[in-house]
C-alpha cells in the first residue's frame, strides 16, 4: 500500500458534494437577508468559511488523515506526540506552555507539501516517517499528526491558533489528565461543540501512570459522564500514558483505522455541515399556505457533461436554482500553500482517489461530481461552478446590496428558477383578492358603467329622434359632446393610495404572515418592494383598457342620414298642405284645375303621410336606441375584461412577481436545507 492509495467509502459520503451544493445555495439565499431582524451575519460567515475550508481541503492530498492533538499546558500533549512518532520532535514542559509552535510528524511524505502548507506548519517543524527503521508502522502510512500549542497558553496568539487548527483537523484527539479534565474551559469552549463529531473526535485521559488503577477507572468513568451530560455520548475515552506507554497501542489501532478508511476528511466536513445544517434550521417551517408545487421534476443539483476521465457522455439536463456564479467568498483564484502543484493533479498521482470519488473516474473530483475540467484547482471548466470543485471559478456575482427579489429577473440570472414564472410561488386565492381589492381601489366596474352610458349619450346625437332631440336641447339635457366625453379619461384615471396600502398589507399578512422571520418580513418588503408604482399604472391600466369615447359607429351615420331624410319629407308634407290650404282660402282653387297645389283631397293623404313619417322616425330611433344599448354592454363587458386583464398583468408585476421570487427562495430554502440534511421535505 503507497502513500497515494484511499479506501472505498461508503454511500453517505457519496452524498456530500450534493449536501455541500445544498449548503453552497442555502448560504447565498441566507446571505441576501442578513440583518437585525434577518439570517444572523455570524451564521453566514460561518456557513462561507465552512464552504471556503471544505473545497480547500478537498483540494489538498486525499491520502494523508489530520489528527491533531490538542490540550491544556501540562495534560502530556506532546510527550504523546512524542511516544507516537518515536522521537522527541516536540518539547514537553509540565508548569508552563512549552510547544509554542505547530509541529507536524508524517507516516509518509509524499504529496503532503501542499497540505502541510495549508494547515501553516513551518518547514523546520515538519517531520516524516518514512525511513526502514519504521517498518513496523506501515499501517499508520498517510497519518499526518499535529502537535498544536496549548489551548490556554498565555503566549501570544496560541489560542488563536488552536481555533483555526481545530476547524482544519480531519480528526481530533484532546489529550487531558487527571487534574484538570473537568476544566470548564475545555469543555464549553472545545468540546460541547464538537457533540455532533464523535465520529472525528477522540478524549485521551493521559499521565494515567500517576494514578491508581483503581483511581484512573474513577478518572476514566468520571470524563464519561460528563462527556455524555454534554452531548458527546459516542465519542470514544481512551486512558493512555506517555511515559509508561499504557494505551498507546489502542491509541495507534485508533489512528490506524481512521487512516485506513480515508474518510476521516469527509466524516469531519459531515459533522461540521450538520451542526451548521441546525443553526439553519431555525430559519424554516411548513410550507407557504395554499400553495402546491408543480407537478414538474425538480431540476437536478448539478449538470452532468462529458467527462474525460469516465469516458462516458452525461446528459446536459437543468441545473437546478442555482447561480453558475462563483461564490462571493471565493472571489480570488485557489492557489496552495507556496504555490506548488496540487497533489490531486492527475500528473503528480495517477491512482490517487479523494474518498468520494467514483473508483472507476479516479482521482478527479470534477469527473465524480460530474463537473468537467483537470484537478489542479486553476484550469476552467464549462459545468456550473461549486466551491470544492477544483476547475477555476466563472466571473464575480453580482453585488447583494440589492434586496434579492429586485436582483431576480425572469431571465433566469436571478433567484427564480430558469423557465419557471415566480408568480406560480404566490397562492391562487391571495393573488385572486388582490387584483380584485386592485380593481376596486381603481374604479373598474365605475369607469365601464360611466362607458355605457357615456356611449348611449353620444350615440343619441345620431340615431335620436330628430323632434326628441330638439325637445332635448331646448330643456338643456341634449347629446354629450366629443370634448367632455375625452375630459371624463381624468375622472376614472386615479386609484386610491390607501386601498392599495390597505390590499397590499391584507395580501401579505395572508401570504406570508405565518412564516417564520425572516421570511414573513422579506415577503412583505417584496410586496411592498414597487407599490408607488401601483397607483399611476393601475390608472393607467383602466384607461388603456377603455374604448375611445368619441368613437362613432358607422351605422350611426346612416340612421342620421335616414332620419334627416324623413324630416325632409315630413317637412315638404307639410308645406305641401300649407300651399294647398293657402291656395283654397285665397279663392284660386274655385276654378277647375287638376293642380297638385289646389286638389284639397289630397290634404287628408298629406297628413297621413306626415305623421306616418314622424311615427317611422321615431320607431328607427326607439329600435336603434336598444341597438346602442345591447351593443353598449357587450362593449362594457368587454371594457371590463380587458381593464382586469391589464390589471392582473400590473398586480402581476408589481406585486405577484417580486413576492414570488421572495416564496421562491424561501421554498428553495426549504428544498435545499431538507437536501443538505439529506431528508424529504
């Protein structure tokens, strides 16, 4: 077995690239929406360190395990570093701090340049392994052990070394003895929150050689017992001594097995996601009320393109919600420690697999993950970028300055899913009432009812009875002109501000209101997000959708024609009954003439014919007036259905979309969290 060969892993932890693309989603949704009343800034930062640390070390040699020993000043720390890797490498000191610097013993050097870089252990502090004299420790080959300063030293930046150090561990073991392993210091500040790390964390009780056997058993039960009271019930409690060498061996066989699974990197990232995953947790709930999700397939977490390494071509289907932007916290290019070649590289190891990689794709994360591009971390790769892939990263994101549902566009480069309307987030119901409450604040149904009528007035300049129309005038009740019928636009133009405050509110309180905060506030921001738009377009949306009012129907303009034309004949009737009444009072018709102006029989007939005449005036009229009245509520309806249309479409706009880019990452969130924790929503 070389330095460069991994174990096969399990299937939990083929799962961790998906997770870590989950946790990579959450992150930026989270981060858009930090604040007093938001997503905690310290959760964030935590979540892009995670991510920023999980892609380094994913990076960096898959071969190699990094067990670190860490401890108070006197536990024994480093003459257990020292009894393990069989040389006095570290300095031991009992009353004070001694290991004031990270010291590092590996069990085969090869390809741990890059790593030991990473971790910060300088070159004269770095030890190897890998002579004949150390035949007997192949099984420990690929441990890299580290020896970091004391926990509670009082030399200047130690602390915060031991801090950094146990973030980039793979694999921890506190060492504490019999004096001090109930020190409260320890406990609360190291190993409470590693509860969730058992699988990565080991307590040594060391120095057991000044104790009793019966005493280092009480030593021994007592450190269990208030590891279980903390949470930490699985992690293992070894009682070892440095200078004797009691233990010791369960300590190697301990050591050996983490390093002969090589997933000690992948149980750590594990751990660290899931004890992030909780503090995420807090920030969801039920689903948004009344709304179903589509029948559609959720969209895959990451493309599968053609991958050298497998040979095989996958199916370029949707990527899912996520950006192809890198992450804000990778913004400058990965580059290792000094700047040498990562041991990944397939140029450097061939055979080298990372413990999630496929065995028949090799070494190469990105031909695992189904990501194009060589494994050098520097190379460009066409597939959507995530932080522990190893090809270079797209250009910047986008600033966050903006609220996210403003940054969203149906284009697909923001929070929306590509090909999917935001407004499908919004409930049917709310979204119903609020164009409806919209219409009303806007004066629809009045503005279609003042068309009607407005229609049947103007249409009574043309088809109206000649006579009934000057009666009309005379009492000052006649046809409406063209001018005021334009001026009455302004009168149905202006919505009410407050009824579309107060819709808006209702809208919502309805949607929103029972998620839990952030997001109940974010969504009433999104709603809110464009309202001062909302009353000029709702206007402006009522008085697109009307027909012009002076608009004359042709028609009309005939039935005008054929009633002046009646007049005409009315009128010539009756001066035709003039003449010839005129004609016999003067005495001239005495005389015998077949003169149409002096025949009096025909007056009878004149008169029938005139008051046949206005009667068929008035009978056009009355039946053309029912014409412009049916045909003015089929106009009205249609008035009415083309204002709410366009109504929807600026409560669309205005209001559904940016709130349902909002219910769209809340949902997302709740996707992408049940993902990561690797459950069904």
């Amino acid at each position: 077995m070389t330095a460069n060969t991994i174990g096969v892993t399990g299937q939990e932890h083929s799962r961790l690239p998906a997770r870590l693309a989950s946790l990579t989603e959450l992150t930026r949704i989270a981060a858009g929406r930090t604040g007093s009343e938001g997503f905690s800034k310290e959760l964030v930062t935590d979540a892009e360190t995670l991510l920023r640390r999980s892609g380094e070390r994913m990076r960096m040699s898959a071969s190699h395990t990094v067990v670190a020993l860490a401890g108070g000043t006197g536990s024994g720390k480093s003459s257990l570093f020292n009894a393990l890797a069989g040389a006095a490498f570290s300095p031991a000191g009992v009353m004070r701090p001694t290991t004031k610097h990270l010291h590092a013993c590996v069990w085969g050097m090869e390809g741990a340049g890059p790593l030991l870089d990473w971790l910060g252990v300088q070159r004269r502090h770095r030890y190897g392994r890998a002579s004949a004299l150390d035949e007997g420790e192949t099984l420990l080959t690929g441990l890299l052990l580290l020896d970091l300063p004391d926990h509670d030293s009082v030399v200047s930046g130690s602390a915060a070394m031991v801090d950094r150090l146990v973030k980039l561990a793979d694999m921890l073991v506190w060492v504490l003895d019999p004096l001090k392993y109930a020190d409260a210091s320890v406990h609360q500040r190291y190993l409470v929150p590693l509860a969730g790390h058992a699988a990565v964390t080991t307590v040594v009780l060391n120095q057991s050689d000044t104790l009793s056997p019966d005493e280092a058993a009480d030593c021994a039960a007592d450190l269990r017992r208030l590891l279980d009271a903390e949470g930490l019930l699985e992690t293992p409690v070894l009682v070892t001594s440095a200078t004797t060498g009691a233990g010791l061996d369960e300590l190697r066989r301990t050591l050996a097995t983490a390093v002969a699974a090589r997933r000690a990197a992948s149980d750590r990232i594990t751990a660290d996601i899931d004890a992030l995953l909780e503090r995420f947790a807090v920030y969801t709930g039920d689903s948004v009320p009344g709304w179903l999700p589509p029948a559609a397939p959720a969209p895959q977490l990451a493309p599968a393109p053609l991958t050298e390494r497998s040979g095989t071509a996958a199916e370029s289907g949707p990527a899912g919600p996520r950006s192809p932007e890198r992450p804000p916290w990778e913004q400058e290019g990965w580059v290792d420690g000094g700047g040498a070649e990562d041991i990944g590289a397939p140029a450097q190891a061939p055979g080298l697999l990372w413990p999630d990689a496929d065995p028949k794709t090799g070494n190469d994360p990105a031909a695992a993950t189904g990501f194009d591009g060589p494994a050098n971390g520097r190379a460009g790769g066409s597939g959507e970028w995530q932080p522990w892939q190893t090809t270079a990263a797209p250009a910047k994101p986008a600033s966050l300055a903006r609220p996210p549902w403003e940054d969203a566009t149906p284009d697909g480069h923001g929070a929306e899913t590509p090909g999917l309307d935001p407004v499908m987030y919004v409930p049917s119901a709310p979204a119903a009432e609020l164009t409806g409450s919209f219409a009303k604040a806007a004066g629809a149904a009045a503005a279609t009812e003042t068309l009607n009528s407005a229609r049947e007035r103007r249409a009574a300049g043309y088809i109206g009875w000649p006579p009934a129309r000057l009666v009309a005038r005379l009492r000052g009740a006649g046809p409406t002109s063209a001018r005021k019928l334009l001026a009455g636009d302004a009168d149905v133009a202006h919505a009410q501000r407050s009824e579309i405050d107060n819709a808006i509110t209702v809208f919502a309180d309805e949607v929103g209101g029972s998620l839990p905060e952030p997001w109940s506030r974010t969504v009433r921001a999104a709603a809110r997000s464009r309202a001062g738009e909302a009353q000029a377009a709702l206007g402006a949306a009522v008085v697109q959708g009307l027909p012009a009012r002076d608009k004359v129907t042709g028609w009309w303009r005939l039935i005008a024609l054929a009633q002046w034309l009646l007049m005409l004949l009315t009128l010539a009737g009756l001066v035709w009954i003039a003449l010839i009444l005129s004609v016999h009072i003067s005495g001239h018709g005495s005389h015998k003439s077949s003169s149409l102006v002096s025949d009096t029989s025909l007056v009878p007939w004149l008169v029938v014919m005139v008051i046949a005449l206005l009667l068929l005036g008035w009978l056009i009229g009355s039946w053309c007036q029912n014409m412009v009245v049916l045909a003015a509520d089929r106009e009205r309806e249609q008035a009415n259905q083309a204002i709410v249309s366009r109504i929807g479409a600026v409560t669309s706009e205005l209001v559904l979309a940016p709130t349902g880019r909002e219910l769209a990452d809340y949902e997302r969130f709740r996707t992408e969290l049940a993902a990561a924790r690797d459950r069904a929503i």
